[in-house]
C-alpha cells in the first residue's frame, strides 16, 4: 500500500512538471504568434524596449551586488581597526607597567590580549599575525623591555601597512608612561624629527 502511494505521488509530480512545460510551450508559441503579426516597426521597439529591460536587470543587479560587498567591506574594516586600536592599547599598558605591575596584572593583561586570537586570525593580515606572533613568544620568554619595545614597534608598523598608511593612530592609544612622553615618539621619532622640520620651514615663510 506505500509503495502504491509512493508510486503514485511520483506520477503526479511528474504529471505537474508536464502540465508547467506544456502550459509554458502553448504561452511562448502564442506570444511568438501575435508578435510576428505585428507590424515590423512595432517588433523593433518591442524588442529594444526588451532589450533595454533586460540591461537595466544586469545593471541593477550590479549596483545591488556591488553595495552590498562595499557594505561588508566596510563592516570587516572597521572591526579590523577596532581590533589593532585594542591590541596596541594592550600592549601599550602592558610595556607600561611592566617595570611595575603585578604578576597578576600582567597576566590579566595578556589574558585579555589571547582572547583576540580568533579575532586576529580572521580579520588581520597574514604580516601582522606574524608581529603578533613574535611578540607573544617573546613575553612568554620573558625577553627585556627593549626588545618587546622593538617587536611592539615592527607590530605597529605592520598594521599602519595593512591599513594601507590610510589610518592615523592616536598618540593617546600609545602611551609609553616611563618619562610622560607619548609612544609615538619613541616609536617614529623620524616622523616625528622631520614634521619639526616641516613646522619651522612653515613659519619662515
């Protein structure tokens, strides 16, 4: 008795994909019918007006596809540059106090910096994984300040590349507290030395 039900479900499924075929083949041969009974000027903006129609779907289509990836573009941008503006600010806290922090502190630290792992295996590129990567092994292994300030500097470099040199990051993200200065100082000091230049050759002239 199922395999009779079955059997006869299958017919009918069958029998509807005919009745859609052979309904559609009767539509576009009546169609096909009255246009070539219409005169021939008649045909030519029928089918430029067709034609026109069918541009405009490709063209539309387009924009549609092309707004909505310059939309998710936008989205993964912006979470990359949440993403470096976190990690440097760690860091920049971590270099800090690490004369002075607590064990537990630096490691609530470095707690807070692992938990963007997956975050920086999606979003970031391959090189400033790489300078994230290095500068992790050498916290682990308890290197000197002034190397980890080195491999801190290559990191903010890679992503200052990665961004394309289009993203400016605030001198309040990259405190270096030691003397009172600002990171980025110590960072780019030949930035720094040459935009001194550039102020006093303005105010000569």
């Amino acid at each position: 008795m199922k395999s009779q039900m079955t059997y006869i479900g299958v017919l009918m499924v069958f029998a509807a994909i005919a009745v859609v075929f052979f309904g559609g083949f009767l539509a576009i041969g009546y169609v096909w019918h009255l246009y070539v009974e219409l005169d021939a000027t008649l045909r030519l903006i029928l089918l430029s007006s067709f034609a026109v129609f069918l541009v405009g779907c490709f063209v539309l289509a387009g924009a549609i596809k092309s707004s909505a990836q310059l939309k998710n573009k936008g989205r993964m941008v912006g979470a990359k540059i949440n993403l470096y503006k976190t990690l440097v600010d760690l860091y920049g806290s971590y270099l800090s106090v690490s004369q002075a922090a607590t064990a537990q502190s630096q490691k609530k630290t470095l707690g807070r910096i692992s938990e963007l792992n997956a975050e920086m295996t999606i979003l970031a590129d391959s090189s400033v994984i790489e300078a994230h990567r290095k500068l992790v092994e050498a916290i682990s292994n308890n290197e000197a300040v002034e190397k980890l300030t080195v491999l801190y500097q290559q990191l903010i470099r890679k992503m200052r590349q990665d961004m394309g040199h289009s993203i400016s990051i605030e001198e309040s993200k990259l405190r270096f507290h030691k003397t009172g200065e600002h990171f980025l100082s110590k960072t780019f000091p030949q930035d720094e030395k040459n935009s001194s230049q550039a102020d006093a050759q303005s105010a000569r002239s």
